[in-house]
C-alpha cells in the first residue's frame, strides 16, 4: 500500500475511493489550528464543486456530528454516495463493543473499579 502526502485538496481527492472527513471541534480549535472557519471551509471543506473534482463512485465518510457548510456541504453529506449515517450508528455500535470487551464483559457492579 501507498501512502501519499500532500496539502493540495483537488489532487487528495482525484483518485480517492473514500474520503473521510473529520470533524472540526470549534471550541477547540478556534484560535490555534487555523485564523477562521471561513479560511478552514475554503481550504477543506467538500463543497460541491469540489466533489464534482471526484471519482463518481467515491465514498464519503464523516464519524459525526457533522459541521454542515463547514467540512461538508449538506448536499453531499446527504447524496447517495455519502456512508456518514452508517458510520455514526457503527460508530456508536463499536464504542459499546470495546467498553464491553474492555471490562471483560462485566457490568458496571461487577467491576472493582479499576
């Protein structure tokens, strides 16, 4: 497997068979990682002209809760190559299995704390 850097948004996406969004934590990120949503919007947010830039059958991803106008244009988190609703539920689905598994499928007053 390759992996390619790169800081260019068209050339990360051309070829991408899933591009995976994150979520941007405004309240933790508002003075240090970029001067503005708007600046962060414009250089990474997946609006639609830069989906028309992909693949037709590249797949969107987005663990959630999504930023709508600010890493994803609504359009696109809700067109029908956008997984974003699976993978919130599953999301939700693997947190509960690795707490489970975590605490060797003990409940909450089974555990000694630890």
């Amino acid at each position: 497997m390759v992996c390619r850097v790169t800081h260019n948004m068209d050339e990360a996406i051309r070829d991408a068979d899933i591009i995976n969004l994150l979520r941007i934590q405004h309240e933790r990120q508002r003075k240090t990682m970029f001067p503005s949503i708007n600046e962060y919007t414009q250089l990474f947010g997946l609006k639609q002209g830069t989906s028309a830039k992909t693949k037709p059958d590249a797949l969107i991803m987005h663990p959630g809760p999504v930023n709508r106008g600010v890493e994803i244009d609504s359009e696109i988190a809700d067109s029908a190559v956008s997984l974003i609703l699976e993978q919130v539920t599953n999301g939700l689905a693997v947190r509960m299995a690795v707490l489970f598994w975590s605490t060797a499928g003990k409940g909450p007053q089974e555990t000694d704390g630890n």
